[in-house]
C-alpha cells in the first residue's frame, strides 16, 4: 500500500481545541484540505474508465457475496474517492502494536474503486494488472505528479492552524 507520511506533532490535539474554539474555522480547515486536493481528484476522475474495467464487473450480480464489490458503477465510484481529515487519536489494534490514523488523506470509500486501483493478487489482480499496470493504477500516481504542490500547501495549512491555536507545530 502506498504512503506518504508527514509528521506534525500536536496536529490532532490542535484540530480538537480549535473546533472547541470555532466550529466553523474548523470546518473551514476541512474545506481547505478539500481545496488543495481538487486536483489529485479531478486527475483521478479522468483516469477511470468509464465502462467496467474487466468483463465480469459489467454484470449487476445476484446474491450477497460479490453484488456490492464487483458491479462497475462509473457515478458510484467517482463519488466514492474522496478527500478526508481526522482527528481520531492513535488507536491499540489489540496485536501488540498501535495504529496512528492520519490526520489529512485520500481514500476509497466503496469497494469498487478500492480493488480497481490497489487489487495485485489472484486472477482479478492480474487482469487488472495485465490492462492497467500495477497497484495503484490511479491515484498514487496523479498523487506523485502533483505531490510538491499539494504538500506544499498542505504545510502553509498546518501551520496556519497550529498559530491559530497558539502552538508550535514541529513539521
């Protein structure tokens, strides 16, 4: 799975205060992050192919076991790639290590785009492979042509929340 990690100390906890300070300064954050992703996402859009990807993926399927991941619906699937931020705190998964969630992202909310861009195993992995290229086939690599503008800006917000609510960030 593709990352990229930039590190803030305090970003989550600053988040917190200022929503309890301004509810909507901190919905605007959420606005800008949204903002400064727009074009990772409207890249991403163009790429999809607008008809299933593989033949199998046309078809609405009958039964609980593969209706909901495999029928290519090119509207549900755009809809489903979105931009994010959390201020949930680091979690215990309960197998002897924690999980930090990140603060700002990009992610696949339905299964559809999740296994056309990151699929890389059995026969719907090589398929997609074979037509597409590898895992991420969208949106780790609009992310790579855009990375310095959309970090960039990502940091010049960061620290604009972090004097909002009288820290010092370390980036």
């Amino acid at each position: 799975m593709a990352s990229i990690n930039i590190e803030v100390v305090g970003l989550k906890e600053a988040l917190k205060e200022l929503n309890t300070i301004d509810k909507k300064l901190r919905r605007q954050v959420t606005r800008d992050f949204k903002r400064i992703m727009d074009p990772v996402l409207q890249e991403s859009y163009s790429r999809l192919p607008a008809e299933a990807p593989l033949r199998g993926m046309k078809y609405s399927w009958t039964g609980q076991s593969g209706k909901e991941l495999m029928h290519w619906q090119p509207m549900m699937v755009r809809k489903n790639l979105k931009a994010f931020t959390s201020g949930k705190k680091v979690r215990d998964t309960g197998f002897g290590f924690k999980q930090n969630l990140a603060v700002f992202g990009i992610r696949w909310a339905g299964p559809q785009g999740t296994i056309f861009d990151m699929a890389a195993k059995g026969n719907l992995g090589r398929e997609l492979t074979r037509k597409y290229g590898d895992p991420s086939r969208i949106v780790w690599r609009v992310y790579e042509t855009k990375r310095y503008e959309v970090e960039g800006e990502v940091k010049l917000l960061v620290e604009r929340v972090m004097r909002q609510v009288g820290r010092n960030g370390k980036i």
